[in-house]
C-alpha cells in the first residue's frame, strides 16, 4: 500500500494540475519537445526528404586575383 502511495501520488498530482493549470502543462510539453526535436529532426531530414545544407556565408571579404593599384593624390600635405 506504502508503494502505491509513492507510485498514485505524483500521478493524481500531474493528472489535477494538467486540469487545473492547462498552460502550464502545455509549456512543460512543448518544452520538452524543443530539444529533443533538436536531435532527433535534422537526420530525418537528411534521410528521408534529402536535405543539403547551404554552403555556408563567407565571412570575410575575397581578395582580386590580380595586382593591388596603389591610389595616388591621397598623401599628407607635407
């Protein structure tokens, strides 16, 4: 009897709480999903819908392949 004590307790108190307090069991939910979608989604993706990623941004700016014209009229006065 003890153990079931320990066993309907928590169960009764989520059950009341899920009727009571519907947002928050909704938040609980959805959080939970968020980081296990996280993990569980992108291979998915890949597999069964053939998801390939973009090549990524450039962050930096690409160098002309030729020589660099040094600008003139642009010195100190002396």
């Amino acid at each position: 009897m003890l153990m079931a004590t320990y066993i309907l307790g928590p169960i009764n108190f989520l059950r009341r709480v899920s009727v009571e307090y519907p947002s928050y069991t909704w938040a609980v939910g959805i959080g939970i999903i968020g980081p296990i979608g996280a993990v569980v989604i992108p291979p998915i993706r890949r597999k069964y819908f053939g998801y390939i990623p973009s090549e990524p941004i450039p962050t930096t700016y690409p160098m002309p392949k030729r020589p660099r014209n040094v600008p003139s009229g642009f010195e100190d006065p002396e």
